[in-house]
C-alpha cells in the first residue's frame, strides 16, 4: 500500500510533484556502501532539498543514516531547527555577521574564513555566553568564498587559539570534480594545509558527490547533494557509482481533451501544426510552474502506460499533447517525469544545463506529495 503525505501548501491544483521516500532511503543506503565507515555523511539540503522539501525529507534522511545537515542559509537552518531537528547543521555559504547570534542562538555552525567573521562570534559571545560553532572554509581553487591558500594555516591557527568560539572543522569545495587535473591540484592544497595543523576532533570535508564517488581524500566527512535525490553529477571515467532511483516525478490531469484538425495550429506562435486530424489534452502545468518554454515541442509524457508528445509552446499555465491514438479521458494522470524513461537528465541535456537547476525550479508553486 502507499502512503501519502502533503507538504503545508495549496494543493488545489490538477497538478503536483511526487516525491518517493522509499527511493531516498534506498539511495543513501546505496551511497553509504561506497562511502568509508569512519566517514561521516553530510546531507546537503541547500535551497529546500533542491526544490524536493527539506523539511519533509530531513526525518528519512535521518533514519536512513545521515549525520549532518549542509543548509545554504541560516534561514534553511532555521526551517530544520522548526520542526525540532537535532543533528548538526552547518551553513556551507557565507553568513551575514549581522545574523551570527542567531545562529548561535539556534545551534547552527557556520562557515568563517575573515576577521570580520572573527570579530562577530566575539561579539555574539561577550553577548550571549554562547560560544559561536565555526567550520573554517579554504578557498583552494573555486574562488567564490574561503581564506585563501596562503593564509589558510595561519587563520585556521588563530581559530583554533580563540577562546570565544567552538571550531568544529574544515572544509573546502571542488570545482572540477568530474576533471582529474584541476582536482589534483585542489587536493594537493588541501593536503599541504591539513598537514601543518592539528586537526585531532575536527570535522575535515572536502569530498562533493562526485567527489565523494570518483576520489579517496584526506578527511573523515563527506558531503552529497544531488545523488541523494536520485540524479547523478558529471564524474570521470571509474567512478563508484552507485545504483539510485530519481525520487521526483511531475504529473498532472488532463483538464480538456479537443481535436485538432489537419491543417490547424496551437498554442501562441502557433510553432506546431497538424498534419492530419488529432487528438488534444491540456494539463494545468507551464512555465510558471518551472517548466522552461525552451523544452516546448521537445518532450514526452506518459499517459495509461503510453507515451505521448507535447505539442506548441508552452505557456505560463498550461501545456497541450497530443494522445495520438491513445483511449485518454478528462481526468486522467499525465507522467512528465517519473526517473524511469522520464528523467530530468534529459530535459537538461536539451536545455544545456544540469539536473540540479530543474530540480529547483520546480519548487515554484507545485504542491508536493510525499510517497512511501
């Protein structure tokens, strides 16, 4: 039997997101295997679980054995803290220094890599007697946020000296996972640090998913993003990786069927015309609902277990198919993406963009149902 569970949000609507937490268990299951014992795994839960709803997903996560949280925002942090979330969690973005006590007030670590941030969780310690917990962030090659190489040993040294603040660990990013070279020359900065310090009790974490699946590196936490969700990042060649099941699938009722005769066009710009007498559906899902108008003309959907092809632009609303030969009626369910035949790697590929970006845009108004 399914269980169903509906996030708080308007579910008035012939079409939603379905999430399957049975899939999300298996693929952390499925991730942990290829991941060292003695390592610890961070959830990274960045930007709602990717448009999948973090606070829904993070109980699963949790008892599918995640350890950590990596929130985006102090913010995300917070939504988790709500429902009574426990486990760490850890702003892996840059932190207003203005919202350092709040964090602190909220047990949510942050990343550090400047003396404005130092000079913040002294202020917020001599406020509150709440000593700040800090990962410190190197920048050894992404260049978007973190103290750079060279100054790296010396900041992370005065961290660990600071009395008013509690450092939990280390951290930096990998660019070019899917890149041997770029990737080396990364490692190799994180070694050279690592091994000038005193790194005993503290979290060290340099592994994304990719990195996680294609390198062994130096640390004892890792953290994976978009594999927990069933989509794989670009990895080079002899990658462990692991069997996963894309949890999000689209779907939505047909809300008109009309026929199109030969010779008619439809929808604005009329970019489709029939070339014999068809059959139309309209499902209330466009645009607005994260579907990029570029994929217009260029997707199939599934309907009573046959495919069918959406046909004209897709607007703000609602987008048309054609059924073909197909028995649809008013009602029925269209499968725009169910991961098995259906998948989001497709639509990014003829978007020329990647899984993670789709994932988020569907968060826009969609309600969620969760599955088990």
């Amino acid at each position: 039997m399914k269980n169903v569970r509906q996030s708080n949000i308007n579910i008035h609507k012939d079409a939603w997101v379905e999430i399957n937490l049975e899939y999300l268990a298996q693929n952390i299951q499925a991730i942990k295997k290829i991941v060292p014992q003695d390592k610890k795994m961070m959830a990274i839960v960045k930007a709602d679980a990717y448009g999948h709803g973090a606070q829904m997903l993070a109980q699963t996560m949790l008892a599918s054995g995640v350890d950590y949280f990596g929130v985006s925002s102090i913010d995300e942090g917070l939504d988790l803290r709500q429902i009574k979330i426990k486990a760490p969690i850890l702003v892996v973005g840059a932190v207003p220094v203005w919202a350092v006590e709040t964090a602190t007030q909220n047990d949510i670590s942050i990343s550090i890599f400047n003396e404005t941030h130092l000079k913040a969780c002294r202020e917020t310690f001599n406020r509150t007697g709440i000593k700040p917990k800090v990962h410190v962030k190197i920048d050894t090659g992404m260049n978007r946020i973190g103290v750079r190489t060279e100054n790296a040993v010396e900041f992370i040294k005065k961290v660990q000296n600071a009395d008013y603040l509690i450092l939990e660990g280390i951290f930096t990013h990998l660019a070019s996972a899917e890149e041997l070279e770029p990737t080396r020359e990364q490692v190799n900065a994180w070694n050279e640090i690592i091994n000038q310090i005193n790194t005993s009790g503290l979290l060290l974490h340099i592994q994304n998913t990719a990195g996680t699946f294609a390198y062994d590196i130096k640390s004892n936490m890792v953290r994976v993003g978009i594999s927990l969700y069933g989509l794989y990042p670009d990895l080079p060649n002899n990658s462990k990786k692991p069997i996963i099941k894309q949890i999000m699938s689209l779907k939505g009722r047909i809300t008109n069927i009309h026929e199109l005769r030969a010779g008619e066009s439809i929808s604005y710009g009329h970019t489709f015309t029939a070339y014999e007498s068809t059959k139309v559906a309209t499902i209330p899902i466009g645009y607005a609902d994260g579907i990029s108008r570029l994929l217009s003309n260029k997707i199939e959907a599934e309907v009573n277990g046959e495919k069918i092809r959406q046909i004209g632009n897709i607007t703000m609303d609602q987008m048309m198919f054609d059924l073909g030969e197909t028995d649809a009626q008013i009602g029925d369910v269209v499968t725009l993406l169910n991961g098995e035949g259906l998948s989001l790697d497709t639509w990014a590929k003829l978007l020329g963009t990647i899984n993670y970006e789709l994932t988020c845009r569907l968060k826009v108004r969609l309600p969620r149902i969760y599955t088990r």
